[in-house]
C-alpha cells in the first residue's frame, strides 16, 4: 500500500536546511536585505554613528555603585574610575539628543542623520537613550555574541537588529553613515574606527564623513596619530581626517556645521 499522503517542507522553511553551512549566503543577503527593508519602512536615510565602550555606567549607577563599594569594602578604586568615566556616557546621552533635535528641526520627510549604535550598553546605551529623550528613532545594530548582550531598552523597536556576521553588521554602520562619534572604548571601538578610517583613506568610502574623536586625554593616551606620521606610515594630510573634541558643544558645533556644507542636499547613501 502506498505511504499516507504528507505535505514536504518548503526549503525557506527547513530550518536545518537555512542553519547550515550551505545556506550561508542565504543568511548574509538576508543580513543585506531585511535591513534595508526597515530603513524604508522607517524613512531612514542616514545615520549619526556613535561609537564606544559597553562598560561606562550612568553617573547616577556609578554613583550608587561607589557607594555600595564604600560600604562594604569593596574595590573602591574601580567604582570611583566608573564614577569618572560616567562622564563621557553622559556627554554621549547629551550629544544625541541635542543632535537628534536639531536633525528634527530640519522639517524632512525623510528622516536625516538618525542616531546610531552598536545597540548595547555603556556608550551605545547612552547615545540611544540621548536620542529617544528627544523623541527621535534611534538605530541599534546589535551582534550575537558567545556571552549574553541585549538591545538596549532605547532603541526604536523596529529599528533594533540583532547580527550574526560582523561584516554585514559593519556595512550598516558605514553605508548609511554621515559622521561618526569615537567616544572612549576598547578593542571593538578601535576596530570599527581604523576600519571607517581605512576605508576613507583608500576613497573606498568615498562622500565626506566627520569623524570626531571624543576625550582628548583619551585619544592622545591610547592612539598616538603624529607618531605614525613621523614615522612616515600616514600622510600629515590624514591627521585631517579626524577631529578632537573634549566638550559637547564643540563636537555638536563641528558635526552639524559639517553636515550642513555637505550632507543637507544629498540623494542618499554613497559609499
């Protein structure tokens, strides 16, 4: 007799099939695709990209938590560090959303120079919490990593991604990408800024992109530019690829001054 009728599973609904190695550039075009689909959806036509360090609390958490320290004899030196740090999530949390209002105020259809992030906490946080304090969307490209790491509770809904590959998570940040923030972090903060940088350098990103470097202190400690120009392994010209700032009202007069001479009249993203 023959076997009883059955309904075969559709490939795109083979999940086996979809998680396996032969299917992966069906995952990277969706990486590609899905993404795009939202922006439209969402009227985004380019970003704002804040970069920096998962760990920098609130000053109001590092606050409580030297307190805490204190009263239980904890490492008391690191809290009164995070308590130091704070600052720079507080400039970033500032910094979007003076941006994010300004970026309203430009009255477009189309919504132009959108906060965007690396979705998780710390600076990413404080951006995307900055941005909705002003009511405005904010982007959160979050990677799945081997260690737990959620979106933060700021993020747009709609506009909060989660990424397996780093590659096509990078290519978000870049392509829609007008000007960047580097605030203070580790090694995920100077990958992503040599890599913006190394594209620009080789023109392969080729439109105008501001890049400010947040926190002297920080910046001339941990990369040491003019050494490498002295070396001779950059041009002195390179050096103007970037911009220091140490105040949030420089950093914002910079970034929309820039913005405004070469972005305000652009047709879109060009790479």
């Amino acid at each position: 007799m023959p076997d009883e009728p059955f309904q075969p599973v559709k490939a795109y609904h083979d999940e086996a099939f979809l998680n396996s190695r032969e299917a992966r550039p069906l995952r990277i075009l969706a990486e590609y695709m899905e993404p795009e689909e939202r922006f439209r959806q969402e009227h985004v036509r380019d970003t704002i990209v804040v970069f920096g360090s998962a760990r920098f609390q609130s000053a109001e958490a590092a606050g409580r938590s030297l307190k805490m320290a204190q009263n239980s004899g904890a490492d008391v030196a690191a809290a009164e560090k995070a308590v130091k740090m704070s600052r720079y999530y507080e400039d970033a949390r500032e910094l979007a959303a003076r941006l994010t209002t300004w970026s309203k105020g430009l009255d477009r259809e189309d919504k132009r120079f959108v906060i965007c992030t690396g979705g998780g906490p710390g600076i990413m946080e404080a951006a995307s919490r900055g941005a909705s304090e002003a009511k405005g969307l904010n982007i959160g490209l979050n990677i799945s990593l081997p260690f737990e790491q959620f979106a933060n509770p700021y993020v747009t809904r709609n506009l909060a991604f989660e990424f397996h590959y780093f590659f096509t998570r990078k290519f978000w940040f870049s392509y829609l990408a007008k000007a960047i923030v580097a605030m203070p972090g580790g090694v995920g903060t100077l990958d992503e800024l040599f890599e913006t940088l190394t594209l620009i350098q080789t023109q392969k990103i080729r439109k105008k992109v501001p890049i400010v470097l947040y926190g002297k202190e920080f910046w001339d400690r941990v990369v040491d530019f003019q050494a490498l120009v002295d070396f001779g392994t950059i041009d002195a010209e390179d050096l103007k690829l970037f911009h220091r700032s140490d105040s949030v009202d420089d950093a914002f007069a910079y970034l929309t001054k820039e913005l405004m001479e070469h972005h305000i009249q652009d047709a879109g993203p060009t790479m």
